[in-house]
C-alpha cells in the first residue's frame, strides 16, 4: 500500500566527507571518500519514507540558485517531490559540510539552518493536500509548520513532529501534534530530565510520545502506557541522519503498526543505515 507524506522543515546541500578524524585548527586532511547529497532533517525523513515504498513530497525552501540543482537532482533520484516555499529565491540553498570519523561513525558537522530563509503561511502552495495520509514537521520553518499542523488537524491526518532539539515556536504546534518522537537533546521551556519532558508533553494531551538516545533504548508513553524499546547493537560506520531517517521509517510503519512496533521497525532501519557511509548508500544494501 502506497501512503503519502508532507514533510516540513530544512533542505540543505550536505558534503559529506569520510576522514580519520576532525581536523584540528590549522591542520589539512585528505577524505577517504566523499558524497553529496540533499539534506535536513524532514528532507532526510522524506528519502527514506520514498524509499520504503510511498510518495513523500518536501515543503521548504529550496529556490533556483545554480546549487540546487544538487539538491532537485538528488531528490528526483529517490522520488522525492518539493514543494518550494520560495521558488523565486535565487539565494545559495543552507549548505553543510559533515566530517565522519572513521573508526567510530561519529559526525562533525558546520551548517547554516534555515534562519535565513525563513517562510510564511501565504507561501504553502494550495495544492499540497492532495491525498495527504501524514505530516512531519521538524521545526525548521516554524511559521509553516504551525499553519500545516492546524490544517492537518482539522483534516484528522496525523502530525509527527522530529524534535531533535528545542526551538522557539514548537510551544504553539505541541497541542496539535500524535505523534512527538524526540531526541535525549529536546528540552522544553523549564525542562532538565526526561521525565519532566514526558510530562511536559503529556500535558498538552499529546497522544504518543517517544525519546530516543542514540544507541540506547527508545522510551515512550502511550495512551499512558510507558513501555521500552531496545535499538539494534551494530558497529556504526557513520551516524550521519541517523534520526532523520528514523523519523522518515517511522511515518511508514506508524500507519500500519502499533505505536511501539513502528519504533523498533523504524530502529531497525536507522541502525542498518548507521552501518554505511553517507545517508543513502544503506539503500542499495538489498
């Protein structure tokens, strides 16, 4: 069964190298290998969610600065549509170079957000409704994010949001929000343990929440329920998107399966791309 995905937030042109470790300050490494490929969170989530068998549609700023034609390339390869929020925009698209280290899989990376290309609700295009079955924010275009969650809601599609981290604006999509899968980095306002952040989420009446720790067990609170979910234990050759692609695997199975199942599925499938360089290459594992 074929679903269809909107996913808000961040497009990048990532550059991804390969190394023995980050460089130090004055010091010049040579790559062991290197890729490119579109980035962000909610762009990273909308790859995976294609490549497990349905039709995902990115909403964010890409424009038509030479650069993109990277980003449009790439998601065109893995049938990803966009849905630019600014088309006009001849401005170089958010770029981050990645330095994987590699003998842990561990990730340096300098980027610029979407700060500067920030959107309003007037520049969702009318038409991206169409057959909508879930929507993922990932706080990146808050202004945008909030529009599409209340019409999400009043259209009973159910909203994921990626918390990776905190950031201003999420207060008001909280209470429309099903589904809240967050990092161990996401603290609310007046938040400073996990379980202050269930609460605090749980409060807003928010259905399913989830906090991943990287390698470590998933906890999660379910119609009250708390419950555990242990990850896969591999050896990482590249934690790059990780959790973006857990976000994108979890859209899939979240409309097929239970609360707890689509977590570890989704764990599964981020673990398997831990296990290769970049975030595609553990696509053509199979």
């Amino acid at each position: 069964m074929t679903n269809f995905g909107l996913f808000v937030g961040l497009v990048t042109l990532d550059l991804i190298y390969l190394a023995e470790s980050a460089p130090k300050n004055n010091q010049k490494l040579v790559a062991t290998d290197y890729t490119v490929a579109a980035g962000g969170p909610a762009t990273n989530a909308a790859v995976t969610f294609s490549h497990l068998g349905n039709q995902a549609t990115v909403l964010g700023v890409v424009g038509s600065h030479p650069m993109t034609q990277l980003i449009k390339t790439d998601l065109a390869n893995y049938k990803v549509a966009i849905a630019d929020l600014h088309p006009s925009t001849n401005t170089a698209p958010p770029v981050s170079s990645i330095i994987v280290t590699q003998t842990t899989g561990e990730r340096a990376v300098v980027s610029i957000n979407a700060v500067k290309t920030q959107s309003t609700s007037e520049s969702i295009p009318p038409n991206i409704w169409q057959n909508i079955d879930i929507v993922l924010i990932d706080g990146h275009q808050m202004a945008v994010g909030y529009a599409i969650a209340q019409i999400a809601k009043n259209q009973n599609i159910p909203v994921v949001i990626d918390g990776g981290s905190w950031k201003p604006g999420f207060a008001q999509i909280l209470p429309f929000v099903d589904y809240a899968v967050c990092s161990a980095n996401f603290f609310p306002p007046n938040c400073h343990t996990e379980e202050e952040v269930f609460t605090y989420l749980n409060a807003l009446s928010i259905p399913h929440i989830a906090i991943t720790h990287g390698e470590k067990p998933i906890q999660y609170l379910s119609s009250d329920k708390t419950g555990v979910v242990n990850v896969p234990i591999i050896q990482p050759v590249d934690t790059l998107g990780a959790g973006d692609i857990f976000h994108g695997a979890f859209c899939h199975y979240i409309l097929r399966e239970n609360f707890p199942d689509a977590l570890a599925n989704a764990a599964n499938i981020a673990a398997t791309s831990c296990q290769f360089f970049g975030t595609r290459r553990w696509m053509n594992s199979k």
